[in-house]
C-alpha cells in the first residue's frame, strides 16, 4: 500500500510530506505564524486519529474535510451564512 509501510503504518518521511505540503499550501494562503501553528497541530491531530491502513488519498479526504469545516464556521462567524430553514429548503430536508 501506497504511504504505508510494512505494519501498516504511515512511516515518518510519508508524514513529513504531508506536512510540507500542508506547509506549501498554508503558505499560499497569506496566513500568520499562528495560524499555521495551529492549523498544523489539527493536521497532526487529524492524522492521528486514522486508522493504521490509511492511504493518501484517505489522508487528504480527512484535511480536505476539516479545511471545509473550518471554512463554513469562519463564513457562518461572519454573517454568510443562510438560515436553517433556507438550507433545508434548498437540500430538499424539511
């Protein structure tokens, strides 16, 4: 398996390589030290918490969910989102 090594473990250079990328991208985003910091230790959280037969694309699927997360509290924080009753209308949930 892909990123895994032969326990089913995602060796330290697979995880090291996550986190650059992590890295690169966060560094695109214009965010403070801080953020990263934090950013990064949710990162290493999420990792964690998967199971040992996770593969990359498992990895990414679990950021990409928790950046997605973030994103629609941030938005929600700010006054963008839309009520309940719209957002169920809209997904056909009464």
């Amino acid at each position: 398996m892909k990123g895994v090594n032969n326990t089913g473990q995602i060796t330290s250079l697979q995880s090291t390589k996550v986190v650059i990328e992590l890295f690169y991208w966060l560094n695109n985003q214009s965010v403070g030290k801080e953020r990263f910091i934090m950013v990064k230790q949710e990162a290493m959280e999420c990792l964690q918490t998967l199971p040992d037969t996770v593969d990359w694309e498992d990895i990414q699927y679990a950021l990409y969910i928790i950046q997605k997360v973030e994103k629609g509290r941030k938005e929600v924080r700010e006054g963008k989102g839309i009520p309940l009753d719209e957002a169920r209308k809209l997904l056909g949930v009464l």
